[in-house]
C-alpha cells in the first residue's frame, strides 16, 4: 500500500500521548501529556505571533510545522524537566537519536524535513526557531503561574533556575511577552511558588 509509511509514522507518534510531563494541566487535576503539550503550542503561537518580534522575518506555518514535530523525539527519549541538572545532561544527544529513529520511519523527503526542523529548533538560531522556543518555554510557565505551581514546588525549582532557564529565550522573542514573563514570575515570588536563593 503506497501510504504505509506514513500510517506507521502516524501509529508510532500515538506514543506521544502515553509521555507524562512534570507540569499540571490548568485546573492542577492532573500531570499533562507531551500531546497535549504540543497541541497548546501550536495554537499559542498561532494566537501570540502579532506580538513577535520582527514577525515579519518569521513563517508562522514552518513555527507550526516544528512545534508540531520537535518534542516526537520524547517517544524514545522521555520528557526532561528543565530543571533537572542531571537529567539534561546529554539531552541532545540522546534525543537526537531519536530523532533519527522516529523520522526515520518515514520515506524521503519528509525523513529529513522533520529532521531539519527538530534541528532548526534545537539550535534556536532562526527567526522561526527563536520565536518557537520561547513559546515552548513560556507555555509551562504559564501553567504554573496560574496553577498552585506544584511541577516547581514538587522539585523546589528556584527564582533562578526559572530566570537561567526562560528569561533569555522568553524575552528575545517579543517585548510583550517579556512583560508578561516579568510580571508573572514577581507574582509567583510573591506566592512563593519559587525559592529564593540566598546570595
């Protein structure tokens, strides 16, 4: 059959749905899936890319296409918690196998397109990719910001792991979003959703 391929690409990316991530839906009932993360992205971007910076440089539809594709590797790889120091050592590496292994399933061109994508976001270099890593990254925050916080307080994640972690890629993206990243992180502090280091 000439589609095979792609209805087991499509059959193996169901997986996705089976990823537990460490953040909790919005009414903190329960952890969220890496499916349900990606499906929130995609639309995010669709809904915040006027507020882009320079969006007239990004193609909203390749944003989507990567958002779309860049966290499959989690079938093989697993999600890692941002915050976990140990765990993101080596994180590209292995994911990048598994990039190799998912988009593999499928023929050319599309193997390498998928494959070219994931890379482009990794990189975080493009327009396209630097606008769709912050809104990977502010997606999470959001959550905990308008949850009771507890993927962060469960890990006793800090004011500075959030700023090392989000801060740059967040800001760089869009002024607005910026704001928004200011405004809702003095609000946590305020809520003690984060611990504050000691100098």
């Amino acid at each position: 059959m000439k589609i095979q391929k792609e209805i087991d690409f499509i059959l193996a990316v169901d997986a996705l749905k089976n990823v537990q991530r460490r953040n909790y839906n919005a009414d903190d009932s329960r952890r969220e899936n890496t499916a349900e993360h990606s499906w929130q992205i995609i639309i995010l971007a669709q809904i915040l890319f006027p507020y882009a910076k320079n969006n007239a440089e990004i193609d909203l539809l390749r944003v989507i296409r990567m958002l779309s594709v860049h966290d499959l590797v989690e079938i093989d790889a697993g999600d890692t918690f941002l915050f976990d120091e140990e765990g993101m050592k080596g994180k590209f590496e292995r994911e990048k196998l598994a990039a190799k292994k998912i988009f593999g399933i499928l023929d050319q061109p599309v193997a390498e397109e998928f494959y070219n994508l994931w890379i482009e976001f990794e990189e975080e270099t493009t327009p396209d990719a630097i606008f769709a890593c912050a809104i990977d990254r502010i997606m999470p925050f959001i959550l905990n910001s308008y949850t009771s916080g507890k993927s962060w307080t469960e890990a006793a994640v800090t004011e500075r792991q959030v700023r090392n972690m989000l801060e740059n890629a967040i800001c760089r993206a869009s002024d607005d979003m910026a704001e928004c990243f200011h405004h809702l992180i003095s609000k946590c502090i305020d809520a003690k959703k984060l611990i504050i280091e000691q100098e």
